[in-house]
C-alpha cells in the first residue's frame, strides 16, 4: 500500500438530510485534525455541486465547542444536493481536485453517493492521481447493502416510534381510524419503525404497510374494517412507497405531474394525497365517521434536539473511522457489524469495497415481515430497537377496571 | 363559606388531547390524597360521555410510580370526549353524581369544558345539591381568557419550534420554498411558535401566517416571491386557520365535505389539502420548482417523550391547584398570572369564575403581530419563550466565508 499523501482533503453531504449526517462530517473533522497528513479539509457547500463551483469553507478552524453544536444539529450543515454526476460532471470535480491538491475524499449519503465515490475514484486511477475516496453512510430508510445499518435510521426511527405512542394514545382518548404516512420509496424499515413503541396488547399500530408488500385496496379496507369491530378504533402505519398488486404504488397513480428528481426517483414526500385518499376509502366504503390521516414529511428526517444516542454515537465512529481508512486504503466504504443483541448490542466498524454498496439497495428481509404483510415481526423489534434507542413508558388509565 | 363536604370526587378531561393534560391530572390525584374530605377519587373514561354511562376507574389506587409515567405520557390517559353536553345531558350526569356521592367535580379542558362545568355548577346549586364544580384549563391553542397561557401550549409550541429549526436547516440544505401548516383554528399562538427557535438572521420561518391577519392569495404569493428572490429559498407557517380578507378560511373554501364537530367547528387537521393547495399556487404562480409542504396534524399535540418542563410542571400546579380551591370554594377556574419574565420569569396561580372562561376565547394582541400580518414580534418572543423551554442551539457551516 502506498504511503498516505500529504494533502488536502474534502468532505461533502449528499442526498435527503438526516438527524445525525452531522455526527458524521463532525466525526471526520476530529479524525483529519489527528492525522498530519490531512492539511487543509475543506468542506464542499451542496455537495457536488460546491465542489465544481468551488464552494468551499474551512473546516480546520471551527471550534470544539462549535463542533459539539454540529453534531447534534439536524440537516446537513454543509448544505446538500440531489444531483447524480455524470463522467463529464465528475471530470470538473477531479480537475478541481487536482488544482487543490486534495487528495481525500469523504462523502457521506446513501448509494448514489458511495456510486459518486466510486466514479471518481475510478477516474483518479484511470488518471493516476494518487487520491483516496471514502464513503460514509447515511439514510433514514436504512437501504444499504452490507452494513447492519445505516446511521439516521436510528434517530428517524426514533421519530416515528414517538410519533405513533404519541398517536396512539391519541386514538385512545378520541377513538377512529389513524392513518400515518412514511417515509420510505422502497424499503419499510422506518415504517416498520412505527411499531417499536407498542407497550400493550392492544397498542397501535394495528397494521404495518411496507413497500416489500404490495396489498390491494380491498385487502386494505378489509384489514381495517376487522381491527376497527374488535378495537373501536384502528391505527395504520402505511409507507409512502406502498404499492398496490400490480406493484404500482398507490401514490404513483394518485400524484398527478408527479415530479423526478435527478435519480430517476418520484417526489412522494411533501404531499398529503396519499393519506387523504386513504381516509377517504375507509370513510366511505367502511363508513367510520372519524378518520383522521397525517403525511409526517420532512420532520421525521430533520427535527431539532431529538436524536437516538446509539446513532449519533455511531454516525460520529463511522465518520472518524472513514479518516482512518483513508491513510491505508484507496476507497471504501464504512459498514457496521453487529456484534450482539439486546443488552449486549454493539457493532463494530468495518471497511468494504464501494462497488458493494454503490447504486445498491436493501429492503426488509422477509423475516421482518409478518406472514399477512400487515405488520412486522419480533424479529424486526430485536433488530431495531437498540437503534432507536430507550423509548419513554406511556401509559393508559382508561382501560384499568371499571369501579 | 360552607365547609368542604366528604364525599366522593370525579375528574375527566376533555376536547383535544395535549402533552401535559395527564400532569394536571396527576396535579389533580396528589393534592386530592392530601385532603380527608376527598373520599374516592373517580377518573371519568372520556370525559361526560363517560359520566352518563358510569364508566369510571379507582384513581386512588394508582402507585406514585405510575402517576409519574402517567404526568409523562401524552394524549388524555383517562381518554376524552368531543360530546358538547345540553341542559339534559348535564341532568344525567348531575343524577350519577348524586347516586354516588360525587360532590367534586374537576374537568381538564378548554373553554367548551369550562362551559360544562358550569351548567352542572349552575344546575347543582338550584336543585341545592352541594357541589364544587373546578375547571383545569388546557389547550394547545393557547386561546383561553384571564389565564395568561394555556398548560399544553407550552408543549406543543416546543415541538412546532423544534420541527421549524429543524425545517428550517433542511430547506438550507436543499433550497426550495416549504409550507408548514400548523394547529389553530382561530388563535395564532401555535403557528406563533413556530418563529421561536430563529437564531440567525436569515433563520425562517420567514413568513408567518396568522388567523388573526387575513391574507389574500395575491398577497401571500408576493411575500413568497419577495423572501425566495432575496434568499433563493423560503420557509413559511400558515395557520390551519388562515383566511382570506373576505374572512373565510382557506381550508374552509377548499375542503370539501368539511366535518363539523358537536362544537360546529369545523374539522381542518387531518388533511394535507391546504398544505397541497399552497405548493401548488407557489409552483405555478411563482414558477419554483422545489415546494414542498407539511400539515403538522396530530404529531404536534400528541408526541411521546417532548414536553416543555416549564409547561408539565405548570400543568401539575394548575390540577393540585384546582383541588386547593375546592376546600374553600364553590367553582372556578384556575389560572395564571406572570410575575416575571426572561430569567425572572414566573407564574402565580389564582381562581378565576367559570363564567370567565366558559365558551370565550382569546386571540393573538395586535403586539405580537408585525404591521405587514406576515410575521411575529419581539415582543411574542418574550412571552412565548419561557414556556417552551430552552430550545436547542443548531449550527449551521454553509454560511462561513468561503475559501
């Protein structure tokens, strides 16, 4: 392995903002500060898109205090983009590099990041630009190959598990039918999420829409219908990706002018019309007079002071060891294994090709999956829990006996 | 003053749940164990409709540690109720009284709750039955009058203000406009709130839509314009409640179908449809491409684990007040007056009349709204601050010198 160069470096954060991509850059910002070296880090404003305008800030000079206030900010503080370079458009970014003399890359996102990471690095060989990229993980739908995890799932989950106690107990106090849309285009994990709060036996969410399964309306309404006989109420947490048996999704068909983003990928989010066609079908084919739908949006991925301890912690180690990688390894990505359960949980770090994970996505395993498709599995609570972190204990008077 | 008799109690709490609704309840159960003319304490399972068909559970045999998880827990623990009760209704519930020797009568609730407990109030002392009839106020709307804040406004302006930071920072991040639709039908202190964890200058919301400040489409689109010229990006609150200069609410006017309540309100939460109709007058009006926007909906009363400490403990005092009250008293209604603010700041409690509060409500004074009607003042800074609690300090690097 050839010697670390004696370089620049840069660092950028692509893609949907989470709760803890900010652990991430602070992670690699106290790792670069400890390795000669890195000289100057430079951190890329809008990600690709600072860095073939050179919009670049100082990261060398940002205070520790400061520094502990970024990592528990939401967003990406260095502000973010959604554009997919092509070859031309990471040729300028590497002729930038080449004119900084940066030689480290770190960019932290989902897999169209670790693919960004991957072009240039290929270019850089190709080149024989002696430059080292790394590919640090974030996403709050928790999709990428080969980690456990994905740091910004646990604080996402986080969200949504405190959402839907809270909406729960709702439901309890004014009973009716709740249906709660989330994020999620592909994989169910942080609809799944919904679920990980659940204290009694009749707690909601009574029924868990995934992408992984497709349902028909009628198997819908019918699911609804028979928890809403036996509870007087019913409480649904339905993925913005759920599709129907054709495997269209149901917000696909309803979204008129449906916008892409440069990813080829539909603008669900930001909409409500997937939740109020829902609570318009169980309005007036089961005639429940209380409906009530909530589309939650951005503020499961970005909601100030509210973070899962377990993903910060980890998002600050992966950003940290992405650094350490870089003095001996030309490219990769960050993965964690798992390395126990319950009490016991705990991952350690490892590095792993970024062919593995770029332009790659995970959904659930099926053993997360009950065998109806409406809700998820003890399986799924042993694997997310520790994620998200200790949940609050709620609890419920008006279902104590009656005197 | 007749001396308190020994009887039994009942409370129930009513209306929209809230996330300190459960700590007056738990106000109420501890100072009611202190006093021997309390016998049982009833707990009504959703407010008077709970009353008419006696379902009630023993609040005296809950353990210390419960009645902490119960102050902690949102949403109504003992479940609620919308039933607007007529001079019959309050009949029946006045003839279970007598059957059990109910003789107090605590309600948690809003104005329509203060109102019910005065017709009982009203109906006990002309059939001479010896009664105490005390209202707990509670509402996230913060539209209640003589108290100088609601309990539960405190709580869910913390999470509107914490959702806007957090908003806030993500539309930095990927630049767009972004509309946050925000409880309250009539009173603008929650969407209010939402302004409260600005930091920078050019921290949004930057337009903030109040009922009290009708706004005509035109009008609205050109402040939209103005601020995204400025700052290529735009972040706004509008009130649910907002309305046209002909005074008719937005939704109202484009809800079809729209649900009334036994109250005659109309039913706004629950449907992204303003929230959808906004974004799509920005993006072919204005021509922007990136709207989104979000309806809060229910995640902003009912959230699990978010409770401004100020607000829950405030809520506590205001239910163990209210049992205080009802040794020396007929009727009333709790509520607080500020005896400083900022550093200083604090509240007295004091017993108001039920008539006082009974079927009013307030709305924001013109101080704490701008001259334009788009925004908030300094002034409902310093009011509202204090009551949501220290909000967390976000940092945001984009914005550093470049280099």
């Amino acid at each position: 392995m050839a010697q670390a160069p004696k370089a620049n470096a840069i660092i950028g954060q692509s893609g949907g903002p989470t709760g803890v991509i900010n652990a991430s850059l602070v992670g690699v910002i106290e790792e670069a500060r400890k390795h000669p070296e890195i000289q100057t880090l430079y951190g890329s404003v809008h990600a690709v898109a600072g860095m073939v305008k050179e919009e670049f800030v100082d990261l060398g000079k940002i205070s520790a205090d400061t520094l502990e206030i970024v990592a528990a900010s939401p967003s990406s503080a260095l502000g973010s983009s959604r554009d997919k370079p092509d070859a031309e458009y990471c040729k300028k970014i590497l002729d930038v590099f080449k004119k900084r003399n940066i030689r480290y890359f770190f960019y932290i996102g989902g897999n169209d990041s670790a693919n960004t990471a991957y072009i240039i690095n290929k270019m850089a060989v190709e080149a024989g630009y002696d430059m080292r990229a790394f590919h640090v993980p974030k996403t709050v739908d928790n999709d990428l190959l080969v980690t456990d995890h994905c740091p910004g799932f646990g604080t996402a989950g986080r969200f949504v598990s405190c959402a839907l106690m809270g909406d729960d107990l709702d439901n309890r106090a004014l009973a009716g039918v709740k249906i709660d849309v989330i994020m999620g285009r592909h994989a169910g994990f942080l609809t799944a999420a919904s679920a990980l709060g659940r204290q009694r036996d009749d707690d909601g969410p009574h029924l868990v829409y995934l992408p992984e399964r497709p349902v028909s309306m009628d198997k819908f309404l019918s699911d609804v219908e028979g928890v809403y006989k036996k509870l007087g109420r019913c409480v649904i947490a339905v993925s913005e990706g759920m599709a129907d048996v054709d495997h269209k999704t149901w917000a696909e068909k309803l979204v008129e002018n449906a916008e892409r983003d440069a990813h080829g990928n539909v603008q669900l989010s930001g909409t409500g019309a997937l939740a109020d066609f829902l609570a318009g079908q169980i309005k007036s084919k089961l005639k429940v007079k209380r409906v009530r739908a909530d589309t939650f949006g951005y503020l499961q991925r970005s909601f100030a002071g509210l973070q899962s301890e377990v993903d910060v912690d980890e998002a600050r180690r992966c950003g940290r060891e992405a650094v350490k990688y870089s003095m001996t390894d030309i490219s990769g990505s960050v993965a964690m294994k798992r390395t126990g359960n319950g009490k016991n949980y705990g991952v350690e770090l490892f590095r792993t090709e970024l062919a593995n994970v770029a332009e790659k996505t995970k959904s659930m395993p099926d053993e997360y999956i009950n065998a109806e498709g409406n809700d998820i599995t003890d399986a799924f609570i042993e694997y997310a829990l520790p994620l998200v972190g200790k949940l609050p204990k709620t609890e419920y008077l008006g279902n104590y006996p009656k005197v």
